[in-house]
C-alpha cells in the first residue's frame, strides 16, 4: 500500500501511536505520520504508508488550521491542561475588546519560544526529555507565521478560537505568551486539528471505521494513491525513453516529454528552482525533478519507481 490516510485522531493517544494501530491495521511496516498532534489534540493526522513516507518534507511545510479553547487565569509548565499549575489563580479577566487587541501582536511573522514539554530537539533530544527530569535547557525562539487568529466565543475563563498558522508553530506556546500579555496567565484547554494544506479532518476516518473496511477487505477506498499526492506541482509526462532515463536517476531531456500540465498552487512552476511531477502515459508517479533550462532538460532528484 502506497499513499496516504487520513485519521481523526483521539483524545489521549499519542501520534505514535496512530502510526502503530494503521500499521497494525493494514499489514503496512513503512508507515508514518505527516505533523504530530499532542496526546489531548483531536482531528486530521495524516498517516503516510509506503513510498509515500517519502514526501515528509512536503507535508510538513503545509498551513494548518486549527479550532480550540484557551483557559484564562492560570498558566501551566506544559501550557495545556495536562500540566501543573506556574502562577497563582487571576481572575482580573480582560474585556473582549481587550483580548482581541492582544491577539492582534501574536498575527503575522513573529518568533515564538517552544514548549518545554514538547518533541522539539535540543543537542539532539526531545525537550520533553529534559522538562521531565526538570533540568532547565535553553528554549531557543523560532521565527512562525500566525496568518490569523479570531475568536468565535469569549466567556471567561474561556474563549473558544479558529487559528491559521504556518507549520512549526506551537498553539499552545501563543495560549501560555497570549496569557503573559494580558497578565492574567492562560493554557490551552482543548484543541482539534481542522485541515493540513488542502486535507480535511472531515475526511477523515476513525481508527475504528479504517478497522472496518479493512475487516470487510476493502484497501482502497480510503487510500489517496500516489498519483494523487502533491498535485499542487506541474506534472510532466514522459516518452517511453524519458521514464528510462527517470527511473535510473538521469537528466530527462525536454525532447522526451509529452506534455506539461499546470499544478493548482498560483506560483508552482515559475522559477527554475519549482519542483515538478515526473508521470509516465500510464499515470505512474516516477518522481520529483527540477528544470533546468540551461541544458534543456528535467533532473530527478527523489525516484520513487525503479525499473
């Protein structure tokens, strides 16, 4: 099986272990997961089985959405609900007026410290490592992109949210930084992933129901095969001698294409740097190349089908 499954994650299940039931589940051993959510997260995992595991630098740059609730009046060592409590109980709660003024510094590029209950790594561990051994290790801010966040409900202590972020950026890091702000201190309380790129968390499935199918010998109708897969690129197809050529590895001179069909994303394609489908007639998926204009041809750089 070769392609990706999207799941509706649990409440109190880690992302590791999604991959364990699906792997379990259809037979598959290379399998992963494209963008952790937390244990207490819900909504869209998206699990990749197969050749597919090999797009991970891909997916992980997509935008996600997120909807959840933050808890005003106290902050947390983990800034979730799961953690312990760091600051004395507030309830100088702000006016919404005020609330939506503070998230407004927290839109746009800005940096952001990580968590230190997180997988984030540090000389080569996860930081969580280092918190439950409460050893103190520099959090070093990185730079994310909040392209909004709006609030859908204001009943303090709580406020429900819907968010659009860059991938790399820690919900839970803008609750507990949004709660310094206001000076009342706050934590995530709940929070479910919506969409990665263009995925949908409507789409998909419960490890229950994947069971089901599975159980009823269906394999295929939850599977987003590979020719699916990162149709945001242009698609080049390829003469018989150009998939040779690709499938070993070597430059595809333009001579040997078929035709060259326009990805959806508005800037794919228009640079020498863009990344491009290589297909064969047959809509094989053969791998991802860059063009290279100065000697007229298409240089594969991930071959995903060998001959």
């Amino acid at each position: 099986m070769n392609g990706l499954i999207l799941i509706d994650k649990d409440e109190e299940c880690t992302s590791h272990d999604v991959v364990l039931s699906v792997r379990k589940l259809t037979g598959q051993k290379k399998a992963g997961h494209f963008g952790t959510l937390d244990p207490q997260a819900t909504g869209l995992l998206i699990i990749a089985l197969g050749k597919a595991t090999r797009f991970f630098p891909y997916y992980l740059k997509s935008d996600k959405h997120y909807t959840g609730t933050m808890r005003l009046g106290f902050s947390t060592d983990s800034y979730d609900a799961d953690g312990s409590p760091t600051s004395e109980i507030s309830e100088n709660f702000p006016t919404e007026s005020a609330l939506t003024d503070a998230i407004r510094h927290f839109t746009g590029t800005i940096l952001q410290v990580p968590p230190p209950y997180s997988a984030k790594k540090y000389k080569g561990k996860p930081l969580y490592t280092f918190a439950r051994r409460n050893k103190p290790v520099p959090l070093i801010p990185a730079e994310v992109i909040v392209h909004f966040w709006k609030i859908c409900d204001y009943e303090p202590p709580l406020f429900r949210f819907d968010i659009r972020c860059a991938s790399g950026t820690y919900i839970r890091s803008l609750a507990h930084d949004l709660g310094l702000v206001l000076g009342c201190g706050g934590h995530l309380s709940s929070l479910r992933r919506l969409r990665i790129g263009t995925y949908n968390a409507e789409d998909a499935l419960s490890l229950e129901k994947l069971k089901a199918l599975l159980d009823a010998g269906d394999r295929t109708s939850f599977l987003h095969p590979m020719e699916t897969l990162l149709a945001e690129l242009p698609t080049v197809v390829l003469k018989p001698p150009g998939i040779l050529l690709t499938c070993n590895g070597s430059p595809v001179s333009f001579d040997h294409t078929l035709c060259i069909r326009p990805g959806f994303a508005e800037d794919a394609g228009t640079d020498d740097t863009a990344t491009y489908r290589l297909f064969s007639e047959d809509n094989r998926f053969l791998a991802l190349s860059r063009r290279d204009d100065k000697n007229d041809c298409f240089q594969p750089f991930l071959v995903i089908e060998k001959e």
